[in-house]
C-alpha cells in the first residue's frame, strides 16, 4: 500500500473527499518529520513510536581503495512498533474496525427529557415503598 493507496482507503472508509484526506495525511507526515528531526518522539498509540536515533561516528572502509575513512556522527529516523501493532502483524491479535466517527445531530433536548423521565419512575417506586413501609409498621 502507497500513500495514494491509504487516501483512498481512508476517503472510502470514512466518506470524506480525497483533497481532505489527503490535506490530514500530509500534515500528518509534516508534523511528524518535524518533530522527529527536533528530536522529540512521537508515539501513536497502539501502533507505534517514531524517533531519532544518533549514529556516533566511526572508521569505515572505501570499498574501491580499502583505506580507512572517518564517517561523522548522524542521526537517523526510527520506528518502533507498538505491542498491539506487533500482535496484528504476527497473528496473534485480529485487526478490528475502529467505530465510525458520530454523526452530530441537531436534537440534544431529547435525550435531557429522556432522562428526566427515567428519573421520575424512579421517585415514584420510591414513594411506593416507602408507603408499604408505613403500612407494614402500622398493621402490627
């Protein structure tokens, strides 16, 4: 799978446009390059951590010659996956869907008087025993 392949993946899975899934994907990818060469970590959760990871410097070889060549100190990009993302890729975990972002709805006083009428019956058993008390205490 390529990046354009994942915009599409991603644009069909949540009903997004390409050009937006495509915006997120590359700040996404901008935010993380920048990041990691400021030497932070970012660490996704579940999937994994990117770093930077310091070479010292050493002797090497030129292969043509065979003489000895100083190579400098370098920090390089690293990924380290995750335990949940390493149990997928060996079998030993199932990839589940993650749950569709909600859909904002327009009515959000239903569901106060929803509860407010749960409530009610609530008081109202409450009242019933409390009158069955009365009466049992006053039958003796």
């Amino acid at each position: 799978m390529n990046k354009a392949d994942l915009i599409d993946s991603v644009s069909d899975r949540l009903g997004h446009s390409k050009k937006d899934v495509t915006d997120i994907v590359d700040a996404f990818i901008h935010e993380t390059k920048k990041a990691v060469a400021k030497g932070e970590k970012v660490a996704i959760s579940g999937f994994g951590v990117f770093e930077a990871a310091a070479r010292k410097a050493r002797l090497g070889r030129n292969p043509r010659t065979g003489e000895t060549v100083k190579i400098k100190a370098t920090k390089l990009p690293k990924f380290r996956a995750g335990a949940e993302f390493k149990g997928i890729v060996s079998g030993a975990k199932k990839v589940t869907e993650p749950s569709k972002p909600a859909k904002k709805t327009a009515k959000k006083a239903a569901p106060k008087k929803a509860a407010a009428k749960k409530a009610a019956p609530k008081k109202a058993a409450a009242k019933k025993t409390a009158k069955k008390a009365v009466k049992k205490t006053t039958r003796r």
